[in-house]
C-alpha cells in the first residue's frame, strides 16, 4: 500500500513490469519508472485515474472501502453515483437496481442524482446573476478543482464555488436519519464510486471542513454481488427512486448543460481535452459562453476508471433508462428537509504549487537556466525510454536531482561512443618503451 493516504490512486509494486504506458499518459506527469518500476510523484498527482485505465498488468489501483465495512453502523444508506444504472446488461429499470443494493446489505438508498437536482437548480439562479466571474467551470468533478489549482490557479475564482451532488445526498441522508431519532455516529453512508479521485474527495475535502461521506465503494468492487441480487429481486423490487431523470445525466458528458438548460455552454471531457479549454480560457479566448462543464474521464462519470462497462454503451443504456423512466414513472416521496442542507463551500480554494524548482526565486531562476540547456541537449522526442514522460520532464528531473542525464539512452549511446574512440586512439598510442 501507499504511504501517502491522501491519494486514492497507489501502484502495486509486485504487478508492476515497469513499461512506459502510465507515464505517457498521465496528465499532469505524475508518474516515472525508476529501477523497473513505476513512481507516482505525490504532490503532482490529481486522482484522475488515467493510469488505471492503460496499465495493461493491473499494477495501478484505487483505495477503496470494502462491502464488510458497511455492517460496523447501525443504520447503512447508500448513496450511488447515477453511473451505477448503466453498468447491468437489460437493466433498464432503476428500482430494481436500488432494490438489489439494499439486498446486498443497505438498509436504504438516497441517489446522488437527488443531490444533483438540487444543485441543478441551485446552479441555474447563481448563473443568472450579474456579478459572478464567467465563463462559470463546473465543480463537480474533484480532477478538475485539484487540476485549476495546481496548473490554472487564475481561474479558481471562476469555479461554481458550491459541494458535489455526492456530498448533498450524504447530507441528505445524514439529516434524513437524524430526524428519525438516530444518532449521527450511527448512520453509515457509503458512495458508490465510479472513479478514484471522488473518493479521495470524500476522504479529504477540499471546499468543506469534513465530508459526511462515511466510506467509498468501488463500482467494480460490488458489480458480482450485484449481479445476483437483480437476478433475485427481479420480479420483487421496491419502489426507491427519488430522482428524476435530470440529475442521472449528470453522469453523462453533457448531462450537466442538459439538466440546467443553459444555452450559452460549453461541455468537454477527457482530461487533455479539458486541459485544452482551460488553457483557452485563462487566455480569454473564449467568448460568450456562461457556463462550462468539465469532466475529467471520457464520457463523463460513466468512463471512469472504477467503472466496468464501456462508457459509449452506458450512455446507450442511459437513455434506455431515461425513456423507460418516461413512461412509467413510479418514484417515491420522502422528507428530505433539502432547505436546511448548506450547498456553498466552507473553504476558500488557493493556489497549489506543485511545479516550482526551488522555494528560493533566485535559485529558481539559476535551476530553469540549467533546465533549458539539458534539454537542449536532449533529442527532445519525447520517448519514455528514460523513465520520464517528456524530454522536459527529464531535464527537470535532473535538475532537481531525481535522474541522470545519461538515462537518455540517445545521451548515453553518444557518450559510449565518445569513450569508444578515445580507446581506440589510446590503443593506438603505443608506449615508447615498447617501440
């Protein structure tokens, strides 16, 4: 395991064949191979997953909580993430799915897709007003806050400065039981995660004090023993729907533009595409747009990495659902008390510096002079044969003492040939002793 616990995303060092795959794709390079093996980088790390998804020997993994966890609370409320319904083959129909998670162990369900209407609604008034920065970047996806904040710190104050859908439907369930007499250190709430970085969310909140989150499950991790329970309460399932289908396509690219109706809006996903926007949006060359959902995975939520169905097929599924749900819809009616729930970060968001060379300026500058003349020593293509994702990175790397110049394997073939021709003309010298 990890040592650093404020991440979700760890590397198992035994599965670990040290190829270059996670390097060359990890967005913020993160990740290096050293001495076969891959090094995630703490503090440039984002959780986004991305190394999960390529890492074709399974070696790069999400801390999640286990189904067992939930039996250590009285009262035990799930609250799945609306990526959760797309994932079951001729599932279409949504109470059965939250009536199989009650029977693998719930005691109740509130979705996130609630919380996310509530935001839906709470979005559409902040936009409308005169004095808020825009273009407005969505904050739902936990990549995209840790991402501004280390590469685009100018643009935080543009982002919708309000909590996840996952943490209204937690506090939703946490006052909801609360009111029934309960205890709060005895209700349990645990988000079905379709991804690393929402759990590392839950775990160490950026925008609030605490998360009423009580544990992450991985999607994947409870895909088997729901595949049972649906096959059980088939013909038996309860009426558990809260939501509509405005806040379950949240899940989806676009999902968010779709349920606020805002005309004026830009939807992107995928992380270099995002990267892309904001690069465009911290130079101002965006124009009339208000809004901009950002989404970290492919396809929204429903590619993420915790995920196991394909992203383009959930979305095929999603909309099954939708017009399903069109016709026949059978949801329940419970007391919520939603006005009392606080939707607006607690916590001011700053700055995180992670891609500075020294704390002093003047060796900052003295390091970047280094830097830029290794890599113009560099063949700068960018391979990965050294360990690092970028010629740049590598430069950097041996700026600040983490690599060797002659990791460049291009460095080192011209150097072992340099050494080669000073042999030979040493071979050639031939002692005057033996003349």
């Amino acid at each position: 395991m990890p040592s650093n616990k404020e991440h979700s995303v760890y590397l198992d060092k035994d599965k670990c064949i040290g190829c270059t795959d996670c390097i060359k794709r990890c967005p913020t390079e993160a990740i290096r191979v050293r001495n076969k093996k891959a090094v995630i980088i703490d503090e440039k790390c984002i959780d986004c997953g991305m190394c999960i998804q390529v890492c074709k020997s399974k070696a790069k993994k999400a801390r999640a909580d286990t189904l067992d966890q939930i039996h250590t609370y009285k009262v035990k409320v799930a609250i799945p993430a609306p990526t959760l319904y797309t994932q079951f083959k001729g599932v279409h129909n949504i109470n059965q799915i939250l009536t199989a998670l009650k029977h693998i162990g719930f005691d109740d369900v509130i979705e996130v897709a609630k919380g996310a209407e509530w935001i839906t609604e709470k979005t559409k008034a902040y936009i409308a007003q005169a004095d808020v920065k825009k273009p407005i970047v969505s904050s739902a996806c936990p990549v995209i806050i840790k991402l501004i904040r280390s590469r685009f710190p100018t643009l935080i104050p543009n982002i919708l400065p309000f909590i996840s859908p996952k943490e209204v439907s937690a506090k939703m369930a946490k006052t909801y039981y609360i009111n029934k007499g309960y205890n709060r250190e005895d209700i349990g709430v645990f988000f079905i995660s379709p991804c690393a970085a929402k759990i590392t969310d839950s775990r160490y909140p950026e925008t609030i004090e605490h998360s009423d989150v009580d544990g992450s499950i991985a999607l994947k991790d409870i895909y088997i023993p729901m595949l049972k329970a649906l096959k059980e309460v088939e013909n038996d399932y309860a009426i558990l729907r809260l939501s509509s289908n405005k806040g379950m396509f949240w899940a989806s690219s676009g999902g968010e533009v779709r349920s606020t109706q805002i005309m004026s809006n830009v939807a992107v996903d995928g992380v270099e595409d995002v990267i892309k926007i904001l690069e465009m949006i911290e130079d101002e060359e965006v124009d009339n747009v208000e809004y901009v959902e950002c989404l970290a995975c492919k396809g929204g939520c429903l590619g993420g990495p915790l995920t196991v169905e394909n992203p383009y097929v959930s979305r095929c599924r999603m909309e099954k659902i939708a017009r399903s749900h069109h016709k026949d819809k059978k949801t329940r009616h419970i007391e919520l008390d939603v006005a009392s729930i606080p939707y607006h970060w607690e916590k001011d968001l700053t700055a995180k510096e992670v891609f500075k060379l020294d704390e002093d300026i003047k060796e900052a500058i003295v390091k970047m002079e280094q830097l830029e003349k290794i890599y113009e020593k560099l063949p700068q293509i960018d391979c990965g044969s050294c360990g690092s994702p970028t010629c740049k990175a590598l430069a950097e790397d041996v700026v600040l003492e983490r690599a060797n110049i002659l990791d460049c394997i291009f460095i080192l073939r011209d150097e072992v040939s340099h050494l080669a021709e000073e042999m030979v003309e040493l071979v050639d010298k031939i002692p005057r002793s033996i003349q």
